[in-house]
C-alpha cells in the first residue's frame, strides 16, 4: 500500500513538472509581464472582451490579483471545479488586501473540493504577500507565477496579447479569438476595441 502512494506522488510531481514550462531570465523580464502602474491601470479597468470560450478570467480581469489567483487554482484542475470554488473565495477574499487578513484555514476551507487545500491556501497566502509588496517590476518574480499565469496576465490584466505566444490551450483559443478580431493598440501598449 505504501508503495502505491509513493508511485502516485511520484506521477503527480512528474505531471506538475510536465505542466510547468520554465521562463528564461530573458523572457522573465518582457515588457509583456511588466507591474502594470496605477496610473495605466484605470485605462485597463474595463473587462476583457468577452469571447465564446468564457474563460474564467475574462469575468475577474478587471483586477490582476484575481486574474493571478484563479491561474493558481486552475494549475492542475479543471476549470468547472474552479468555476464552482471561486464565489465562495472571493467572497471570503475579494481583493489581495482583504486576503491578508484571512487565516490560512479559512482558505482552506473553500477551496477543499479542488484537492491539494493545504498546499494553494499557503501559496495564495505567499503569492498575496509578495502581490502587494512594492518589490516586484515583472509578475514573473512573484511565487506561484509560471508561463500560464505570466500569458494570462499579460491577455487580461496588460492588454498585451500581442507580446505572448501562450501554451496554454484555452488561452491559445481566446488569444486566436483576440487575433480573429479587428484592434488597434495605442502608444502605451493597451488593446483598443
């Protein structure tokens, strides 16, 4: 019995291996992945164009932080058990400074049905921390932030699209969507529709 579960935790850890696609220094630092300021952020607070593959992303991309933590969640689960887990988290934590506040446990709790609770409470907490800190210039630095979650954000959050070439198949299909559609992109880099 033992060395069954010692053979699934090795095939899991392979599988997030697998999952995980490693950013060079080179493309860590892209324009695309750059801290949004403030400034620039009240031009980007408007949703994403909304498309037919209703990713969950395009309903929070009016907030980056949200657009970050759904990426984590979505790591290894399938989008309709983070579709059911996300009211409840959100309204548990509806923004990275609320998040603070909030134990650990209490994390836990409503993200139990997508598995490994523990392990994303913990990371959301860390990630949360890092997220409000004003250490960070590229969202490449922050913990829990892959390839996957550095494309969406640059889709989403940067209305930089054209700077990432995603891996992800959901986000390729909503970045064809993107690319399907007639846009122009003014002198700061943001999509115009």
């Amino acid at each position: 019995m033992k060395k069954k579960q010692q053979q699934q935790q090795q095939q899991q850890k392979q599988q997030e291996q697998r999952c995980y696609r490693l950013l060079s220094a080179a493309e860590k630092r892209s324009d695309a992945y750059k801290r949004v300021a403030a400034a620039d952020r009240l031009q980007l607070q408007r949703r994403a164009l909304r498309s037919p593959h209703n990713l969950l992303q395009e309903e929070h991309s009016f907030d980056p932080w949200r657009v970050l933590v759904i990426c984590i969640l979505l790591n290894l689960t399938k989008g309709t058990q983070v579709r059911d887990a996300l009211p409840s988290l959100f309204n548990l934590c509806p923004t990275a400074e609320a998040t603070t506040s909030v134990a650990t446990k209490e994390i836990e709790k409503v993200i139990k049905s997508l598995g490994m609770q523990r392990r994303r409470a913990k990371l959301i907490k860390r990630f949360t921390k890092e997220y409000l800190s004003h250490d960070w210039t590229h969202v490449t630095q922050l913990c829990g932030v892959g390839k996957y979650a550095a494309d969406a954000y640059a889709i989403f959050c940067a209305g930089k699209p054209d700077s990432v070439i995603p891996r992800d198949h959901k986000l390729v299909d909503y970045w064809k969507f993107l690319h399907s559609r007639k846009t122009t992109i003014n002198r700061q880099g943001l999509i115009i529709y």
